[in-house]
C-alpha cells in the first residue's frame, strides 16, 4: 500500500473538472478532505494594515535579531 495526494477541483455543480486516470484492477481507500476557500485558485496577496503602511523602516539586520534555537527549523 502508498499513499498519492491528488487535488481536485470541482465547479459550481460539485462536478469533478478533470476525472484523475487510476490504476486498474485496484481497490482505492479515499479520505475526501476539503481545502479552505483562502485559495479559491488565486495567490493570496496578504498587505499591511493601511494605518501602517509605508511607514515601516528596518535598521539593521533583522535575521540576526532572534537566535537560530528559536526558529523551529528542522536539522
């Protein structure tokens, strides 16, 4: 047994756009999981809060600002 991601989409009908091809002669096990709608098939395009906006500098070097152990990063 593997797992394979698929993502699908579907219209306004809850109709598949384009029906994956499958292995034949296979029984599949499928978890339907439904994505947020933040997508909707377009890049979010996140911005600053407009009181912000533009008045923001940086001043020095903002990576070295917080050490490496916080970061979370897998080694």
């Amino acid at each position: 047994m593997y797992a394979e991601r698929l993502i699908l989409e579907t219209d306004q009908s809850g109709i598949l756009k384009h029906v994956p091809k499958l292995p034949p002669n296979k029984q599949l096990e499928i978890i339907l999981l439904v994505l947020d709608d933040a997508r909707g098939g377009q890049s979010l395009r996140r911005s600053p809060h407009p009181d912000i906006a533009g008045k923001t500098r940086i001043l020095g070097d903002i990576i070295s600002s917080v050490p490496e152990t916080d970061w979370n990063l897998p080694k």
